[in-house]
C-alpha cells in the first residue's frame, strides 16, 4: 500500500483543525512541535510522513471528527462538543487532547465507545 504525500497529511489536519476550530497552538501541543513548525506545515502544505506517532495522531483526529460528525449534523455542535467541559470528563476534550501525547486517543477512544452505546 502506497502511503499518501506529505501534502496530503498536511490538508487533511488543516482541513479538520479549522472545522473543528483548533488553533495552531492547540496543534502545536497535540503535535509535541512548536506553534513555529504548525506554520510551516501550513505555509509550506508539508507533513513529515515518515514519524509514525505524528501520523497516528492525524488518524487520531480523523476518527474523532468521524464520530462527532456521526454524533452531530450541525457542523457547530461538533465545535461545542470538542471545547465544552464535560462533566464525564472533567474538562474539555481539546484539553484533554493537548496536555499529553495519548490525550486524542484517550477522546477518540471515549466518542467510538459512546457511539457504541447509541448516545
């Protein structure tokens, strides 16, 4: 199997980080970069595709804008959801997706189970 271009890592994570409304410091923190280097992917439309923990994070945040476009027809809803506290959770999930390096799995893996109970 052919992997994608870089340049195709790198629309993808613009592409659902500003519907999903998460700014390239939260990027930063999720991609373990600084805000510097999200600016450059940017600009530049790279992505270093052969670090295999950055692409999972990427397909991390592919299945959670899945399931939350699953969960939510309204495109805003989705937004609410990622930057609201949740009492389950004990914060926002973009926060809990910030402040370590398991943190969108720990949420991606919370929306697959929530979608698995029909909520």
């Amino acid at each position: 199997m052919t992997t994608p271009s870089p340049k195709v890592f790198s629309k993808g994570l613009f592409l659902i980080a500003a519907l999903l409304e998460i700014s390239s410091e939260d990027l930063a923190s999720i991609f373990s970069v600084d805000v510097g280097t999200i600016t450059l992917w940017q600009s530049t439309a790279d992505f270093p595709s052969d670090d295999d923990m950055k692409l999972s994070q990427i397909v991390n945040l592919l299945a959670i804008n899945q399931s939350l476009s699953a969960m939510f027809s309204n495109a805003r809803d989705r937004v609410l959801w990622l930057h609201t506290n949740h009492p389950e959770l004990q914060t926002s999930p973009l926060k809990i997706a910030t402040t370590s390096p398991e943190g969108l799995r720990t949420i991606k893996d919370y929306l697959e189970g929530v979608r698995m109970k029909g909520a």
